[in-house]
C-alpha cells in the first residue's frame, strides 16, 4: 500500500483538488477490495482469525482513498460481495441460492455506501493524517449503525464487532457496547492504513510516525485488556440445565416431525431426572429447552401440555420452553418463551414473544411482491407477529433474560432485558435450518452481549452449538453440532449495570453524529478547494 510523491500529476480519478496525489492504480484497488473483504471474513467464526478484521478495513480505506465516490461505491461493494455471500451461505441450505443472493447483495450495497463515504472524506484524511483512523471508525459504526436498521429493522450479522469474540477488544464492549467495539477495530485498521501509507522511498524518517502509530495501536489493544468485566453480583448463583434435543433430521422439514422434536427434549429431561434421582447429577433450579422446542402450541394441544408437564415434574423445576402458539389474530402464531413450571404447569404470566420476528423467514412483508420474485415465501403460512414487550421471566430461583435467535444481534433488545431486572441472559435458538457455522456466528454474540452487560448468558439450541458464557466472555460446556446433549452447570447471577447498558444507544449515537459531521467537513473543504484560485 504505497502512494506516489505529490509532486506528481493528479490522476484523472483522484478527488478534486487534491493537491497532485493518486489513489492506487484501479488495477491493484480491485483485488485489495477483495482480499478486504476475504480478511473480513476470516475474522468472523468459525475460523475466527481476529486480527484479520483491522487488515480488513485498512485494505478497504486504501481501495478506496482519493478515488471518486462511483469508484469508492464500486470498490466497496465488491468487498462486501467477498465478505457477505461467504459468511452468509448458510442461508441457502434448504432455501436456493435465490434468498442468499438477494440477502448477500442487500448487505454488500451497505458497503457499497461505507466506501463512497470513505472515497469522500479522502481530503480530510489527507489534510489531517492523524484524523484517518478516527474517520475510519466513525464511518464504519455509521455504516453499520444504518444496516442494523433497515430495511425491515435491519440485520446485523456481520457486525465488526462480532468478529472480536477471542480478541481484547471484545471487553470494551462493557464501556460502550458493540459499536465501541467495531468502532475499536476500525481504528485500528484506520492505524494499519494511516501507517502503511506513505512513500517509502523517502528518507530513514518515515519510519518515526510509522512507530508513533504502531505505539497507538499497542494501546489500543492493551486498553481492551484493562477493561475490567462484570458487575457488582447478586450474591447467589443457581444451577441451570440446558437440554439440547436435536431433531429427526436438518432442514426447513425439521418440524414436520414435531411431535418426536418434542418427544426429544422431553426424553433427555425425563433422563436427567433419572439423574438426579440416582444422585450422579445435581438438581438444576431451571432448565432451559430451546426455540421450537415444541412447535406443538402445548396450551391448545393436551398430549403435548401433558408430556410437557410429565417432565417439568420429574425434573422438578421451572422448564423455559420454546413454543410455537397459535393466535392472536386469525392465521397469525407466536414464537415464544414459555416458563412451565412443575405442578401447576403453564405460567401465563411468565410469557416472552418475540419482538423482532424475521422478515421473509416468520412474516412476509409486501406478500404478494415478493412472491413475484420467489415463490419460496409461501413456505411461511402463517405471520408470526411481535411482542411488545421485553423477556424479563421470573422463574422464581433466578430472573431470566429472554432473546430469541437472531435477536441476540440487536442491541437494544438484549439491553431491554438487562434494565428490566433479568440476572441471567437466555438465548433460545434454532440452528435445524442452517449450519455450524451459523451457530458458532451466533454464539460469538452471546459472549459480545455478556460482557456488554455483566451478566452470564447461555445459549440453547436444537441442534447445537448450546453452551455457558461467563461475565467475562468466556465459554463453558459447548456443545457439538446435530447431536443430542445436556449440560448442567452452576451460575452466577448478575446485579448491577455496566457502563454500556446506562449509556445504551448514546455512543453509537455520538459516533454516527461524528460520522455525519465528517461527511459534512469534507464537502466544505471540496468546496474551498473548488473555488480556490488557480
């Protein structure tokens, strides 16, 4: 990544008035855009290479720096190409490549836009070198900031933040959540970039700023390490079981079978209550099956309320349930959380539904335009619609905080959990319809939102990968994949808030403020050099 000497001439595609620099010639741009994307994508699990994503974005800021705003869309959408249709090929196991393609396109446009930003603000990092790494982490939190919102409320998969699961900068999630920590990673790529250039044919001296940002990004890292996690305890801990039944077989067909998908989570409660009886296990206070757990509405359909009721009584224990519901509304189901207690059964008033169903996988927006592009959409019958409110569950022993699947990728309803009372994070998911890469991607959020917040977390699934996430990020009792398990373990419960959970959205608000305002310092200062003399 070299740049030529100003005193050579502007080339034809280089921002205006940029006092005679060039980006890199359009043949080398092209595949540093790619390989940005691909070290993007190395970062994230499951091959979970962390330092690539800094390498990631400084390859992308030097794509497209200096370039005009096409060139920088252009270049930015390639390497959102490279990262996205890998990292999201899970989606198109059981559903044809037409889902994925449109999903992976729709997020690359994303970067297509980050990159004609970046192309934009180039004066400003020229003019102000120390200010490219800071522009870089702005832009990138703006970016994403976006994304996790629209269309449709957004999908955050992909998140830079979520590439930092084993990194140090993963703690600074606790100061201010995840767009501290994309914000974190961006920098640091803005560090890489910002370093490496420069005309290295120059004298000896180019390599003193070279040092003073390497010292700036050994901070960066060692600041991650110093951040301490967790927060003031409740004093009390509770034994959790994670039932984990799998399913006859993988696929959207997964629950054509739903009776023996219920029979399996019941079974493996039954043995281990069987157990605990013989004394070789301890007793859980809770045990926690995982969405769709029985997609078999168990409070319309007795068999099912019963086999439910048998194991929450052998076990003795509250089971949270991942349960399908009918209603309210004609042709309309729930995905829900439901405490089934033992001996009493169904707690009517211990009920999370989801907030965030998935567009186009649980509901259908705009219905009959979609089918015109693919009939795939039929597959969902029926709407599942939102819940309105947040997935505190008082089991009793502990108060659980409920998320649902990919909503543990949005911040605010994990954080909604948090300051409504819940001591210990819950997240129910499905991984039948897609694979365990899937699953390790999503469990790499749940270890971003326990240190976010302070408060332990598990993850449940059909399949695998369930596992125990203490305060401080760390993984306990994983799971396989397509594989039958149950793990007990011991939990602190957590008290308090964090730092990020009181500050919430304010930092992610503040850093996209500075974003839109870069954006704006640099189409003042294209101005100035338009109307300059000569």
């Amino acid at each position: 990544m070299t740049t030529l000497d100003r005193e050579q001439p502007r080339a034809t595609d280089g921002a205006p008035g940029d006092g005679g620099t060039r980006p890199l010639p359009l043949t080398l741009a092209v595949p540093t855009a790619v390989l940005a994307g691909v070290a993007l994508l190395l970062a994230f699990p499951q091959y979970g290479w962390w330092p690539l994503a800094p390498v990631g974005v400084a390859l992308l800021a030097a794509a497209v720096h200096r370039r005009r705003l096409r060139a920088g869309a252009g270049l930015g959408f390639l390497t959102g190409v490279a990262l996205f249709a890998p990292l999201l090929e899970w989606t198109n196991l059981h559903t044809g490549y037409l889902p994925w393609a449109l999903l992976s396109l729709l997020q690359a446009a994303y970067l297509a836009l980050l990159g004609a930003a970046a192309a934009w603000v180039s004066p400003l990092a020229d003019r102000h070198r120390a200010a490219w790494p800071l522009l870089t982490g702005v832009l990138w939190v703006g970016q994403e900031a976006l994304r996790d919102r629209t269309p449709f409320g957004g999908f955050p998969w992909g998140r830079l933040a979520f590439s930092q699961d084993t990194s140090p900068l993963l703690k600074l999630a606790a100061l201010g959540g995840a767009p501290l920590v994309t914000f974190a990673v961006a920098v640091a790529g803005g560090l890489l970039v910002t370093a490496a250039w420069r005309d290295w044919r120059r004298a000896p001296g180019q390599w003193r700023p070279v040092a003073g940002l390497t010292a700036a990004l050994v901070a960066l890292l060692a600041a991650g390490t110093a951040v301490p996690t967790g927060v003031r305890g409740a004093g009390d801990t509770v034994t959790v079981a994670i039932v984990q039944g799998n399913v006859p077989r993988l696929g959207l067909d997964f629950n054509a079978q739903r009776q023996a998908v219920l029979n399996n989570h019941v079974d493996a409660t039954l043995e281990l209550a069987r157990r605990v009886a013989e004394g070789g296990q301890d007793r859980p206070d809770v045990v926690v099956w995982p969405e769709n757990s029985s997609d078999i509405d168990p409070l319309r359909n007795p068999g099912a309320g019963e086999r439910i009721s048998r194991a929450a009584d052998a076990i003795g224990a509250p089971i949270l349930v991942g349960a399908v519901l009918v209603g309210p509304g004609q042709g309309e189901v729930r995905n829900a959380g439901l405490l089934w207690r033992p001996g009493t059964g169904p707690d009517l008033d211990q009920v999370y539904t989801k907030r965030h169903p998935v567009p186009f996988a649980e509901y259908v927006p705009l219905r009959s335009i979609a089918r015109k592009v693919s009939s795939q959409v039929d597959r969902v019958r029926s709407d599942f619609v939102a819940g309105d409110r947040p997935g505190v569950l008082n089991t009793g022993p502990a108060v659980l905080g409920d998320v649902i699947c990919f909503e543990v990728a949005y911040d605010g309803l994990v954080r909604d959990t948090v300051t409504g009372g819940a001591q210990l994070l819950v997240v129910q998911t499905n991984n039948a319809t897609f694979d365990v890469a899937e699953a390790r991607q999503q469990l790499a959020m749940v270890r971003l939102r326990a240190v976010e917040h302070g408060r332990a977390a598990l993850m449940a699934s059909t399949v695998g990968v369930s596992g125990f996430v203490s305060p401080d990020g760390r993984v306990d009792g994983a799971t396989g994949f397509n594989t039958a398990a149950v793990v007990v373990r011991q939990m602190e419960l957590g008290d308090g808030r964090t730092p990020a959970t009181t500050a919430g959205v304010w930092p992610e608000v503040a850093l996209t403020a500075l974003a839109v305002a870069a954006l704006a310092g640099a189409a003042v200062l294209r101005r100035r050099r338009e109307v300059a003399p000569g």
